[in-house]
C-alpha cells in the first residue's frame, strides 16, 4: 500500500521528503504536496523526513485521514499539480500552521 500525505501538511508543504524519494512520486498544488499511489514503491524513507508527521503508510492511516488517500490519487494526476524534485522553502507561517491540526478546509485544489 502506497504511503499518503495528510492534513498535517496543508499550509506548511515542508519538501525534506520529495529530496529522499527514490521514485520522484511527490507533486505539489499551492499549498500541499501529494504522493503518486501507482508510482510509491512503499520504501517509508520519506517519513521520517516529515517534521510535522503528515505521511503516513495507507493501511494505517487514522480513521480522520482516510478521505486523503483519494484526494493524493485525485491531484497527483492533476495537470495543474506539478511534480517536485527538490527542497523548497517551507510555506510563510508554516511554524504557526504546523501546530494547527484542523487544516483540512484551506486546501488549495486550483
């Protein structure tokens, strides 16, 4: 089962994980990052990556997070998500938000 980025990540989008990812399988919207389910190999090194938890392996997900394995399959075959590579400046505020844990209505689909 492919791993999935959750809640934790919506205003932050620290990218430690996209620069460890042997698969490239991270893309990225305005204000959150996705994985690729068909393109994870399961390998977990991203989620130590993550300072705010937010990637999680989809079998474990917690029952409140369940809705973001079809939101990571959905925009990461968006054509307006575009893969990411490599590291990138955490958004502004991401210190504030990462203390946040209700996030789930400021994702930015467009």
């Amino acid at each position: 089962m492919p791993f999935v980025v959750t809640e934790s990540c919506i205003q932050c989008k620290y990218t430690d994980c996209v620069t460890v990812c042997p698969m490239d399988c991270f893309f990225e919207g305005p204000n959150f990052m996705v994985i690729h389910p068909d393109e994870c190999i399961d390998c977990s090194i991203c989620v130590a990556e993550c300072p705010v938890g937010a990637i999680v392996n989809a079998t474990e997900i917690p029952e409140d997070q369940v809705a973001f394995i079809e939101i990571n399959a959905r925009l990461s075959q968006d054509p307006a998500w575009t893969r990411i590579r490599r590291a990138k400046a955490p958004l502004a505020e991401h210190e504030k938000w990462a203390k946040i844990s209700s996030k789930r209505h400021l994702l930015a689909i467009d």
